[in-house]
C-alpha cells in the first residue's frame, strides 16, 4: 500500500551487528505495530505503538527495542543480530488499537543474520 | 495466552477444485479478520466478521464466524490460479489482533 513504506527491503548482516528497520506512514494513523513471520508461526507482534513515545511489547519482544520519535516513523532496532533473528518483518498501521481495526501492512524487511 | 490455530497448514488442489481452510480460537472471539498473502507479498485484509453465526461472501470466498465466536472458516469455490497465497484469520477478544499460522494454499493448472 502506497501509506506506508518500509527500508532497507533486504539486509544481510553478521551476528552481533546491530541493525535497524524503518517504517514510514504518510496516513497519520496513530498505531503502528512491528511483526516477524516465521514458517509455521505465522505473523507474531514484537512491539507497537500507540502514539508518539509511546510504546508497548508485543509476544515476541526479546532482543528488540523500537522507538517512536514523530507520528510517521517508527524504528525496529536490533541491538546485536542474532541468527534467530532472521526473518521478514512487517509493519504494520491503523487507524486505532481496537482488536476490531483493520492492519494495513508495508511491503516487508527481509532480514538475514549469517 | 489467547491462541489461534489453523488448519490445513498445506494445501494444493487443481484448478477448479474447492478450498476450504478452518481457524480455531482456545478463546472466545470478539472478532475474526481474514488476511490473504500473495507469494513475496505482504498480507491484505479480506474481510471482518462481529456476529455469532455470520456469514459474508465476496465473489467465490464464503467467509463463517461460527455460533459460538471460537471458530471461523474461509470456503473458496472453483480455484483459480489467482488464488494462490496464504489465507492468515487474525482474532481478538481485547485490543489485540492474533494471528493465526495460516494456510498456504497452491492450485495447479
């Protein structure tokens, strides 16, 4: 969806590196929500964000850390990649935090952690 | 903690074969979402459904909540090709979505 962006699409990096993803929206919604699907795990949240500086875990929180410093953005930071940490992530928007709301998703962040 | 699974994991069928993938909530559901993920893609909303017993369709998917709000389905009739991807239910029963394992589905010519 054209609202929402996500970078670098593609990073290869070695154990122990750190590594940070960007999610870009231009849809000022107020939630924005990270998520990393794994074969057989489908899609599972890792944080989220319900406004600027404001933020929460989600299910699989261990070993990331984000941050929300303007409505538009929000930063997945992996401060030492480990190879468990390989996946695509995804981020995610909406418009609130009602279980009820509908995600729109970016395109992806394909991570690979040698 | 709140799970969602679905069944199959797998699924290949012939073209013009139906498809049928279930979803099954260890809670009760205020909600169901159905997402369909293309092959390289990301996932798209579908479709929601509120009520106990509802059922939606769009075009040849037939979309169920079941009556007791623990169980959804997703029927797809006559696969195309285009139907190739992987169907994700995502519920909620408080202010988060979970997503289920979803069901790959592949249809061959």
């Amino acid at each position: 969806d054209a609202g929402i962006t996500q970078s670098p699409r593609h990073k290869v990096t070695e154990t122990g590196t750190p590594v940070t993803l960007r999610c870009h929206q231009t849809e000022n919604h107020r939630y924005m929500y990270w998520y990393r699907q794994d074969p057989g795990h489908g899609l599972r949240l890792i944080h989220y964000s319900y406004g600027v500086k404001d933020t929460d875990k989600g299910e699989v929180s261990d070993g990331y850390s984000v941050s929300r410093s303007k409505t538009e953005d929000f930063l997945l930071t992996l401060e030492s990649a480990t190879s468990s940490q390989t996946s695509v992530y995804f981020c995610a928007i909406s418009e609130s935090g009602s279980g009820a709301n509908v995600l729109t998703f970016g395109a992806g962040s394909r991570l690979t952690v040698l | 903690g709140q799970q969602v699974m679905q069944i199959p994991q797998y699924q290949h069928v012939q073209e013009g074969e139906d498809f049928t993938t279930y979803c099954n909530s260890s809670t009760t559901l205020s909600n169901i979402q159905w997402y369909k993920q293309r092959p390289g893609g990301h996932p798209v909303f579908l479709i929601q459904l509120v009520k106990s017993g509802e059922v939606k369709k769009q075009k040849r998917l037939t979309f169920q909540f079941g009556e007791a709000k623990k169980n959804s389905s997703l029927h797809i009739t006559a696969t195309q090709t285009t139907d190739v991807g992987t169907y994700f239910c995502a519920g909620s029963n408080t202010d988060k979505l979970i997503f289920g394992t979803g069901t790959r589905l592949q249809v061959f010519p």
